[in-house]
C-alpha cells in the first residue's frame, strides 16, 4: 500500500513539474493572439473583398506584430499560477479571457466578441 501511494505522489509531483515547465509565457500568449487574428482575417468574406479590405489584410499581415505589441501587450494582465496561466486582455472594448495550460489556449470569453469588433473597426 505505502508503494502505490509513493507512486502517486511520485506521478503528481512529475505532473506538476511538466505543467510548470510548459506554462505558457507573455510572448507565446501575443503569438495566439497574432494567430487568432490572423484566421479572422483570413474568414472574413472574401467574396465581397474590396479593394479597401484586401489593403488593409495587407497591412495586418506585415504589420500584425507591431499591432499586437502596442495594442494589446500593455493592456493584458497576466496571472501566473505556476501549473497554469490566466491572460486578460481588454481590447477593442471587450475583455478577452484565455486560459494558458501545458503549452496550449484555451479561449474562456470574449475572444469571438473582439474580433467581430476588429472586423468592423477594419472594414
């Protein structure tokens, strides 16, 4: 019995270790957000893609790291709690919230609602 107990102490420590190690960090959390907008502008609708529109995707694309290093860097707020990470960001007025585990996002609110503003104040 002290064995498998032992053992499961053992696995959780490891766990904890690993989860530690692959949180996420500022700039692999601006890279998701960079990512994220990207795909939007890649859905948004390309049938009725002007001359205007195609300009300015043209614009987000070269200059979309400048963009989120001075829009939405200082206006995210990170909580680090060692295994995990919580970003908040408020931008374009919403609150984004996405949640930084093992390496990996996972959007909690208000990430649709952003770039659905971004979109309209683009186009």
């Amino acid at each position: 019995m002290a064995v498998l107990q032992l053992a499961m102490v053992v696995v959780a420590l490891g766990s904890s270790i690993g989860l530690v190690l692959s949180n996420p960090s500022m700039d692999e959390y601006l890279a998701f957000i960079e990512a994220e907008l990207g795909k939007a502008m890649d859905r948004s609708d390309q049938s009725q893609s002007t001359r205007e529109q195609a300009m300015l995707k043209t614009i987000f694309r070269s200059h979309s790291h400048e963009l989120i290093n001075t829009a939405v860097r200082p206006h995210t707020v990170r909580r680090d709690w060692g295994v995990l990470s919580v970003y908040e960001t408020s931008v374009f007025d919403s609150r984004v919230v996405v949640l930084g585990v093992a390496g990996s996002f996972f959007p909690l609110k208000g990430i649709d609602e952003a770039i659905i503003r971004l979109g309209r104040l683009a186009f």
